[in-house]
C-alpha cells in the first residue's frame, strides 16, 4: 500500500488532518501551521483512520494520542519532510 502525505492549509475543512483510504494507494493532508508534536499525533490519528477504517473515532483519538506521547517521549523528533513511502 502506497501512503502519500500531503501538507495544505485545511481551513475549508476546519481541520487538522485528513485521511483518505484506498486499498491501493492512500492520502493523508496534513495542515502545515501545527507544531511538530501536534504533527506527529494527527499523522498517527490520520494514519490509524488508514490502518483501521472501521475504528471508533474516539478510540483513534485516545490510541493516537497515547502513541504520539510515547513516541515523543522516547526522543523522535521530526527532521526532514517525507511526503511518500511504502509499506
């Protein structure tokens, strides 16, 4: 599966991040004036609406939330801007 990452300004859509799943190819937006660690829980959250289409949506936001402070918390940090790869 091919997930392309996208950074536009969503103010139409009054949100942070967008996902869209195909079983082939994917998107998620991503909205460029957040912080860094607000970045990376709104791509896990996006990626998890990818991962598994049929989660509850308060359930993405706990899990993702939980990650991303983990992931934070053990350092990773973002450098560089990958705006596609493959699993």
């Amino acid at each position: 599966m091919q997930i392309t990452i996208v950074n536009r300004k969503l103010r139409r859509e009054a949100a942070l991040g967008l996902a869209w799943f195909d079983p082939d190819y994917s998107l998620i937006e991503l909205d460029p004036r957040m912080t860094p660690r607000r970045r990376l829980t709104i791509l896990i959250h996006e990626a998890m609406h990818i991962a598994f289409p049929d989660m509850a949506e308060s359930v993405v936001d706990r899990k993702s939330a939980m990650i991303a402070k983990l992931i934070h918390k053990d350092g990773y940090r973002r450098n560089r801007d990958l705006s596609q790869f493959d699993f």
